[in-house]
C-alpha cells in the first residue's frame, strides 16, 4: 500500500495471520467451547477483526489501537485454554506480534490524535463495537450448548450494529430501547458469569446509544438551498464572461 508505513500494515498483517489461523484452530479443535459456542466465537471474533483491521489501515482511529490489542489478546486467551497445536503456534506467535507492534511506539504516529472532522463521534464507534462483540460474549460465557436466545441476541446486535453504520431510520431508537433488555432477559437465562457481562454489554451499549453525539452522527443532514442567484448574461460585467470563456448569450465559445 502506498504511503502507508510499516507499523499499521505489521498490525494488520499479524492480526488477519492469528485470526484465520485461531478460526482454523477452534474448527478442528473447538475445546474448551462447544461446537456451536465455537461457531459464534469464530464469527465475532472475525467480525471484529476485520473492523480492526479497516481501521488501522484506513480510518487510522484512535480505538482501532486498543480493538486490535484486545482482539489478539483475545485469541491468545481462547487458543491458550485448548491443546497447542501447529495452528494454536501459530496464532500465538502472531497475535503476540500483534500486541507487541500496537503497543509500541510506532503505530501510534501512524493513528490520528484527534476525531476526523467527518469521521463518527467516539461514543458512536463505542456503540458500534459493543454491538458487535456480543456474539463473542454469548460464545464464551454459555456453559455449553448455545441455547436459541443466545443466537437470537447474537443476531439482533449484529443486525443493529449494521443498520446503525447505515443510519437506517428507527435504527438507534431500537438500540436504545431494546438492546439493554435483551441483554438482560438472555443473561438471566444463561449462567452466572453469562449474566454479568451481557448484563454490562447492555448497560455500556444504552449508556452509549443515549448520547447526543451519536444521534447526530446517525441523522442525515437536512438538505439547503443554494444562495447562488443566477444573473443573465445581459446584465453580467463583459469581463466577467470573458474569464469564463462565454460570449454575450452566457454560453461556452467554441
């Protein structure tokens, strides 16, 4: 890539290698997980992964440093529990690359050091990435097989996460009037520690949604009228027509 230094394309390369290599790794060797909790984590943590990715590489945000440290050291946690095998090395090997690369010095003069002017507000890209690590957090908290509200919340907030990053309308109200309760009534079902964290998913995710900021990121802005007023060429300066190469009808002269 073009301009781009060394230190964000070693972030992302090391990142995609650990996770293709942990999803193949969890596809042969789903332990400690079930085969179907394997599933939701290996799609989540792909999901985020990419999101990572895209923004070390293109966005250049300031929480694409921390997202892609929490991914690798996600993989290292998750490939850590299981036997070691040549792709559990593997995924070892370069999610520590991972960590070590965005954690030092060099990708941070590569990221931005303020918001981009066009770019969504923090607490927009907070509800975003909340949305999306749900799946993950169902996956590793059920104590073994997934059950269907599981899956079903595990779908509502990848469905919400993309409808909010296409602001399509209705989309942040439901987030905020529902995702807090789904959350709950799913962790009520699941185990103790399924509880808790889809419990403080939810909270974080309404604290969030309910911002001022990420209303207006979502809202489209109202169209305006143009000030421009169109003068005939008749009553236009002569000299005016002649900068714009046109004659004395206001059009282009051949």
């Amino acid at each position: 890539m073009t301009g781009v230094p060394p230190a964000p394309i070693v972030v992302a390369a090391s990142l995609a290698v650990s996770t293709i290599a942990g999803a193949l790794h969890l596809a042969f060797d789903p332990a400690p997980f079930a085969s179907d909790a394997s599933v939701l984590v290996t799609v989540g943590m792909i999901v985020v992964a990419l999101v990572a990715v895209s923004g070390v590489l293109l966005a250049r945000g300031r929480w694409s440093q921390p997202v892609a440290v929490a991914v690798a050291a996600g993989w290292i946690a998750i490939v850590a529990s299981g036997d070691l095998t040549w792709l559990a090395a593997i995924t070892l090997a370069t999610a520590a690359i991972t960590v070590a690369a965005a954690l030092g010095p060099w990708l941070r003069r590569w990221v931005r050091h303020r918001p981009a002017v066009e770019g969504p507000p923090p607490a927009a890209v907070a509800v975003l990435l909340l949305l999306l690590v749900v799946p993950v957090a169902v996956g590793v908290t059920v104590p073994s097989q997934v059950p269907w509200f599981g899956w079903a919340l595990a779908a509502w907030s990848v469905a919400a996460a993309l409808a909010l990053a296409r602001a399509i309308p209705g989309a942040l109200l439901a987030v905020r009037l529902l995702h807090a309760p789904a959350c709950v009534a799913a962790g009520l079902a699941s185990s103790a520690a399924g509880g808790v964290t889809l419990g403080a998913l939810g909270a974080a995710t309404a604290a969030f949604a309910w911002r001022r900021e990420v209303a207006v990121a979502v809202t489209p802005a109202p169209g305006r009228q143009s000030e421009t007023v169109r003068i005939p060429p008749e009553l236009a300066p002569p000299g005016v027509l002649d900068a714009a190469g046109a004659d004395d009808t206001g059009r282009k002269r051949t």
